[in-house]
C-alpha cells in the first residue's frame, strides 16, 4: 500500500486550489431562489478545466480518472466558500457528462463533450419525480416511439441546474412492461419543441446550484439523442451514480478540511476564563473528533475511487464513502457552530451556511437508507 500522493498529483491539487483561490473564491448567497451561480463564475471554472476534469482530452477535457477527479474535486471544494457552485458543477461533470461520455452516439458525444468540458453547455440531471425518488423504478415520465423520434411526456420535480441549464440528461420508461429493463437515458436539449423549466426552487442550502422542475410536453427527442441502447437506462443511472457517490463527495471532505482549519484558528484565537478556548478539553476533543471523522472519510473515499480506477466493483465501497462523508459533514458542521459559539450561528461567519450546505448530502446521490442498503448486501445479505 502506499498511501501518497504522486508528484504529479500533488501537483494537481496544490494547483487547483491555488487557481481556485484566487479565480474562484466563491460568493456567500442568501436566497436559494434568485442568488446562484453567474455566467462568469461557471466560465471561470470552464477556464480552470473544472467542468471537464474526467472527459477526455480530445474533447476539451483533462482526461483525469476517478481519483484525480476527486483531488481536483476536493482542492476545489476548500478554495471556494461557494459549496453551491462546487456541486452544480460536479453534478454536472458525473451525473451528465460521465453518461454522455461513455453511452453516448457519436455525433451527439463528439457534438455535445466539447461543450460540457469546456463549459460552454451546463447540464442538469432530471430524474427525480414526485413518486419516484429513492425508488426510481416508479418513474412515471414516459418515452413512446414514433418513426425516428421518441416522444417524452413528464415532470421531473427536482433538477439541479435546470434553471440554468442547456441539456437535460434524463431517464423515461420505454416500456412498461419489463420493470427496471424498460427505462431509457437521453440527453434532451434545452431547445427542443416541449421542454417546460420552471424557476429555480427554494431550498435550505446549496444556494450556488439553482434547481428547479422539468416538464416535458409531448417533447419529441430524436433518436440519436438516447444514450445507450433502449433499456439501457437504469444501468447508465447506475454508472453514473458510481463515479458521483466517489467522486463529488471529495468536494465535502475540501469542506471539512477548510471548516477545520478555521475551528483550530479561531480555537486558538478567541479567549474566555482568561485561556484561548483550545485549551479547554471540551474544544479540544471536540476538534480531535472533527480531526478524526474528516481523515476517515478521506481514506475512505480514495479507496473508492481507486477501485474505480482499477476496474474493479467500487459499488459498496462508493456507498461506504457516500453516507460516511455526508454524514460526517453535517457532524462536523454541527461542531463548528459549537465551537464559533454566537458568532457561528449568526450569517456573516459563514459557519451556518457550511451546515446547511452539508444537510442536502445526506440525500442526494441516494439517500443515507439507501446507502445503507446497498453496503448490507455488499456485506452478503
């Protein structure tokens, strides 16, 4: 085992961070309605190649694998106090283009990856709908063959980025008939004839990322525009929930890192009884908690994405990973504004943003239930 960082991926993470650090700092919002990201912003980490960390060179990308994606990831997501804009951009590299680039046709692939590595084109994934949520076998948005075009007709009622959003990587029952065999992928255009976004959704946290509600009106989506082969639709959504749960996690764990470093300073800085609160044990230990739960999830996350890399089954470890770093993000979150005490709970510190930010992580990307599911039949139940 060797558990270092390569030269060349130090490099990258020092990189990312400083060029996130200074370009993208990240702005602290207010209102989940109307406050996310800017057109800049989302150029600015095109620029930086954040949008096309994992697709391939040819196309733009930076042709990166699951581990360094997730460095670069994670640089990103302790530079830049924005966490919104942190995971509207990592849903929109896994859950859109990770689907694009491995089932995707290739006029559509070579049409559209450029665009999504460059960040010329912003993705949303529209699958979640009012009775289907954890249970995606009970989608209700259907796609009926006619002649050449498929027609879609639904309401997905939580998309990430859809506001904002150019292409819709989204899942449709073909047929009835053969359950979780009869859901189909396709990357819909925003342009086409039935596409119905609504305005961005209020939400607890994650300001940076609109989302909102997808309808699609008798939309008729070319076949050319399904990913993979028809069926293929819950094992793409599969596919690209594995590279998720691996990788947009380590944006949680650059999180952690930063929140840390702020509770130590401020620990060593704010004085009561005469002694900086660092002294007390009930600080202390409560960092070395914080210390304990962020190194863990990082391990833990690695490992993950490493199994990825190597082609290996990376299913139950990703769930591993994914419930451990939601869940030790809100703990953490939850002690920060402990330790910052007052000026923790009120707005300007930005400590109450970081928990608000991290509740929506237990959710996303599979519920912690559904996680917990998936490692107790990895465990052989």
């Amino acid at each position: 085992m060797d558990f270092g960082l390569s030269a060349d991926q130090q490099r990258l993470y020092d990189g990312t961070l400083a060029d996130v650090t200074r370009d993208l700092p990240g702005a602290r919002r207010r209102e989940s309605s109307a406050d996310h990201f800017a057109p800049d912003e989302w150029a600015t980490a095109g620029r930086l190649g954040l949008t096309g960390l994992c697709l391939p060179a040819e196309h733009g990308g930076r042709g990166l694998g699951a581990l360094d994606t997730a460095l670069a990831l994670e640089a990103f997501g302790r530079g830049c106090a924005d966490t919104g804009l942190v995971f509207a951009i990592a849903a929109h590299l896994l859950a859109c283009a990770v689907p694009v680039r491995d089932f995707g046709r290739a006029p559509i692939r070579d049409g559209m990856l450029g665009g999504l590595a460059r960040g010329g084109l912003i993705a949303a994934n529209a699958m979640t709908e009012e009775g289907a949520g954890s249970d995606v076998g009970r989608l209700a948005t259907t796609a009926e063959r006619d002649g050449g075009d498929y027609v879609l007709h639904g309401v997905k009622s939580f998309a990430s980025n859809a506001p904002a959003a150019d292409v819709f990587v989204t899942y449709a029952v073909t047929d009835p008939s053969a359950g979780f065999l009869g859901i189909s992928a396709f990357a819909v255009p925003r342009e086409l004839s039935g596409v119905v976004v609504g305005p961005p959704l209020r939400k607890m946290g994650l300001h940076g990322c609109p989302a909102g509600r997808v309808e699609f009106v008798r939309c008729r989506v070319p076949e050319r525009y399904r990913l993979g082969e028809e069926g293929d639709g819950s094992a793409i959504f599969q596919h690209s929930m594995g590279w998720e749960r691996a990788c947009l996690f380590a944006a949680y764990v650059g999180l952690m890192d930063r929140q840390l470093r702020d509770c130590v300073q401020h620990a060593r800085e704010r004085r009561q009884f005469g002694h900086g609160i660092g002294e007390f044990q009930a600080v202390s230990h409560r960092l070395a908690t914080m210390t304990q739960r962020l190194e863990s999830c990082r391990l833990l996350l690695y490992r993950a994405c490493w199994l990825l890399d190597q082609g290996h089954d990376a299913t139950t470890a990703a769930a591993v990973a994914k419930v451990s770093v939601s869940e030790a993000s809100v703990a953490n979150s939850l002690d920060a504004v402990q330790i910052f005490g007052g000026s923790g709970y009120l707005s300007p510190a930005g400590i109450e943003q970081q928990l608000r930010d991290s509740v929506p992580s237990t959710i996303f990307s599979g519920t912690s239930e559904i996680q917990r599911e998936i490692i107790a039949k990895g465990a052989g139940l």
